[in-house]
C-alpha cells in the first residue's frame, strides 16, 4: 500500500463546524456531555474517545464517520472532502482485496 503524506487532525474544528451547520448549540449535548466538555474539545484542548465521538455524532444526527472526516479535511492542504473521501475509499478496498487474496 502506498505511503501516504502525514495528516494531522482538527477534531476541534470539525465538531464546531458540524454544530454550527447543523444549528446546535454546546448545551444541546448535555445528554452526553456537558457544555465545559464540548467547549473543551471544540478549543482542542481534549480529544475525545471513540464512544464519545459516537455520542456526540447521535446529538448532531450525522454518522461517526462524518465527524471524523471533517476532521481530516484540510482544503487549505488540498485535502477537501472528496479527496478525503476517496483516499478512504481506495485504503478500506486495498484491505478488502488484502483479506480476500490471503483466504485464497
């Protein structure tokens, strides 16, 4: 599998775009966090676990996936969503082909 260039992720950014697109405010996740938590993670001061990213992805009525993709998508980089996307699409069908050539 190719090498690919290393990639930083901006959880932060991505939790606060996709509440503000979505128009949620941080005390709207008080049923899985509370709004000091949201905060935190929005300024980057914290990262979340998988369970919570899964928790506040069900606040803000997108996939998991959703919120780890923005978190990845730099457009200043030239990594908008569709090459993110893509670039996912071409890794998860390497393993796919990885996995059923070595059943074989």
């Amino acid at each position: 599998m190719p090498s690919v260039a290393p990639v930083s992720n901006h959880f932060s950014r991505a939790l606060k775009r996709a509440r503000s697109a979505i128009g949620r405010t941080q005390e709207d996740f008080d049923v899985v966090s509370s709004r000091t938590y949201v905060s935190t993670l929005e300024r980057g001061g914290k990262s979340p676990t998988l369970q919570k990213v899964d928790a506040l992805a069900q606040v803000l009525g997108v996939h998991p996936l959703t919120l780890l993709t923005l978190a990845y998508v730099d457009e200043v980089r030239g990594r908008g969503i569709e090459q993110v996307q893509a670039l996912i699409l071409r890794e998860l069908n390497f393993i796919r082909e990885r996995e059923r050539a070595q059943k074989v």
